[in-house]
C-alpha cells in the first residue's frame, strides 16, 4: 500500500504535513498538477526575478495554513469533526485550480466572463464526482454556504488563509520584506464566537501589521506600475490575436490555445471547454508569443517582443488621470516610431485601485476577555485600522519609447 501520508518541504514554512489520504490523491490529479506551470504572480518576475514561484507552491502552502489555524481553534475549544477538517483542507487546496495561463492577467481573455472563481467551482464538481462526492461539503465552504461560518471565512474573508499565504509566499519569493507577515502569530490570535471568526483582542497589532503589509504589497509589488504594464500587455496581445483571427488571419499556436482563440462563445463551459482549458498553461502563452513576435502584423509584434525580450514600453505613473491632450500626443509620437497610423493602439492609460481595509464587507471582528466583539476599526486600542478605509488610485500612462519599444 502506498503512504500517502507525506511530508513535503516548503521554503517557506519548513515542513508541512498532508494528514488525509484524500489530500494526496487530489493533488496527485491532472487538475491539480497544472497549477506546477500556472505562474502564481504571472510576470512579476520580469520586475523580481525571484517571483517565478507557482499556484501549486501557493495551494500546498494555504492547505498548511489552514490545518495549523484549524488545530489551534480546537485547543480553544472549537469543535470540529475529522469530516469538517478534510473539507476545509480540501476546499483551500482547490480554491485556485481554475486559474488560467498567468493567475490574473488573463481573466476572463480566455472564456469570456468566466472568473476563475466560477471555473474552479466547476472543476471542483467534476474531481467530486471522480471521487464518489467526497468534496461535497468542500465545495459547500468554498461557496461561503456552510452552515458554520468560520469555515466560509478562513477559505474566503478579509482574513482568510488565502491572503496569509500569498503575502508570506510573495514577499519572501519578490524580496520585499514588508509584506513578510507573522502568521503563526495572528493564526495563534484566531478564534471562534457566534460560529465566526474573530481575533483576540490581545492580537490586534498583529492584524494591523498585516493589513497594513497587504496594502504596501500591492503598492509596491502587485500594483508596481511595470507589472500593471506586464499585465496589461498580455491582455492586449491575446485580444490583438483574438481580433486578427477574427479578421481570417491564420496564426501559429499550440492546440489547446488556438480552441480559445478561435471560439468566442462561452455562455455555458462544455466539456470539452473545460478539458482545453485543463490543459492550457503559461508555456502555451509564452510559446505563442515567442512565434508572434515576428508577426506581419506591426502591433501584435511588437507587444509580443515587449513581454519576450523585456522591451517594455515607458511609464509614467500619477494620482490624477491624464490629460486627452497627453495622449494624443503620445499616441503622434507612436505613430512617428513605428511608422503605423494605428498609434492609438499602443498609448494606454491603466488605473489601480486599492481599499485597504473595508469596515463594511466581511469585517474583521475582535474578541475581549469578557467575550465581547468589537469591530476592528472601533476598537480603542487600534492605531491604523480607521485611517487605511479609504480607497486610493493611480495611474499609470504607457507608450512606446525612443526607439520604438
């Protein structure tokens, strides 16, 4: 009989136990395996070259996660069952399986209006029925309807598992120390009253800690104005493919990804849709882009030799949106370098928005001694919470530099 009981060694957390067989088998699957090629920051490592790590580092990680804050809630008293505990470790493990090539960046490009949250879901159907329905209850939690909350909260919440892992994970794999947060100690603060999570009371700098970590992480890494670019690059290559494919034009592609390119209507996932899409992964992107680089289409060229040969185009980043004139001028000066009229295509304003923290949805809530909740940005011994609930912009303006890159 084989052991299925692993230990795996995680550069961030040591090692970390897989204690249901289940576990393994789900990661063992197709499905699951893919994540091994889903970058889990898509082309940040064009900005840290440290970020290459995946969805699956990222899964593993927040499985861990999750049976460390599940161990903790029953020292505290919290009952849960062996079937519960399964559940929620499964559910976190799959929350990401349908991410497409490069996590973000191409959502929705792929299957129109298809958020990756919605083709996980019906990934996760189709694994439940491989397994005879041992995911039921996990598919009910990462949905948010089980009828204990806690659990909804840990897999999707302002403090869940999720952004506790990715924000270790990132910042130790980018370097950026700010977002390198404590979370043993705010998984020792987590607790349970009302069947929700809470934090003790005694915890709440460590929350802070961490909110204000999250908001330096997209600012300085998630949300750098070159990765925005990066980002916003690969979607405009994938819809310039889309369009030209559209216009009769034939362009080489692996398989799987020229199904996508090719097809426009998605209102419901076949089955061979998904199966595609399963088998899609950032070496498709990566080798489409290598062979469209020498496009006899001008735009999609040099997009694709942007992203290839880190020819990015130039930024300018600002608080206040910029000017029409602005990028009419630009957009001439685009025109002049390449020697096109469609300039146009190529001078783009992106916004990044953040709410650090919102005291409206899924607030954080903290539990006094005499048992008490207070919401976090009422309590009297915060420092930060009330002041990081506004929302901040920026933007960023890109197009073509001197030499036409």
């Amino acid at each position: 009989m084989q052991n299925k009981l692993k230990i795996i060694n995680d550069p961030v957390y040591g090692f970390i136990k897989i204690p249901h067989e289940i576990l393994f088998d789900v990661i063992e699957h197709p499905y699951f395996q893919r994540l091994r090629r889903i970058s889990q920051t898509g082309l940040l490592n064009l900005i840290f070259p440290g970020a290459t790590h995946t969805r699956f580092h990222h899964a593993l990680g927040a499985m861990h996660l999750m049976f460390t804050a599940l161990e903790t809630l029953k020292l505290k008293g919290v009952e849960i069952s062996k079937k519960e505990e399964k559940a929620a470790m499964l559910a976190i493990l799959l929350h990401d399986i349908g991410h497409g090539p490069f996590s973000h960046a191409l959502e929705n490009m792929l299957m129109n209006q298809w958020h990756h949250e919605k083709l996980s879901l019906l990934l996760m159907e189709k694994i439940n029925i491989e397994f005879n329905g041992e995911l039921e209850t996990a598919m009910q939690m990462f949905q948010g309807k089980y009828h204990r909350k806690f659990f909804n909260q840990l897999i999707s919440s302002q403090l869940d598992v999720d952004r506790l892992d990715y924000l270790k994970r990132d910042s130790f794999y980018t370097g950026v120390t700010e977002g390198n947060v404590n979370t043993q100690r705010i998984i020792s603060m987590m607790n349970v009253s009302d069947d929700e999570l809470v934090i003790d009371a005694k915890g709440i700098y460590s929350i802070e800690n961490y909110l204000t970590a999250r908001m330096f992480m997209y600012w300085q890494v998630y949300y750098h104005k070159t990765a925005a670019l990066a980002e916003f690059l690969l979607v405009k290559i994938l819809d310039r493919a889309k369009w030209l494919v559209s216009q009769g034009k034939v362009l080489p592609a692996p398989e799987h990804l020229s199904y996508f390119l090719y097809k426009n209507e998605f209102q419901k996932a076949s089955d061979e849709d998904l199966e595609r899409f399963t088998e899609l992964d950032d070496n498709d992107i990566i080798s489409a882009m290598k062979e469209w680089q020498y496009s006899e289409d001008p735009i999609l060229a040099y997009l694709c030799r942007s992203v290839i040969r880190r020819k990015l185009p130039k930024t300018i980043i600002s608080a206040e949106p910029f000017s029409q004139e602005m990028m009419r001028e630009k957009t001439e000066q685009a025109n002049l370098r390449l020697n096109t009229t469609d300039g146009y295509l190529l001078v783009d304003q992106i916004s990044r928005s953040l709410l650090p923290y919102s005291a409206e949805h899924q607030p954080i809530y903290l539990l006094g001694k005499n048992g008490a909740k207070t919401l976090l940005h009422e309590y009297q011994g915060q420092l930060l919470s009330s002041s990081i609930t506004e929302s901040s912009t920026r933007y960023i303006l890109s197009f073509p530099g001197e030499s036409g890159t």
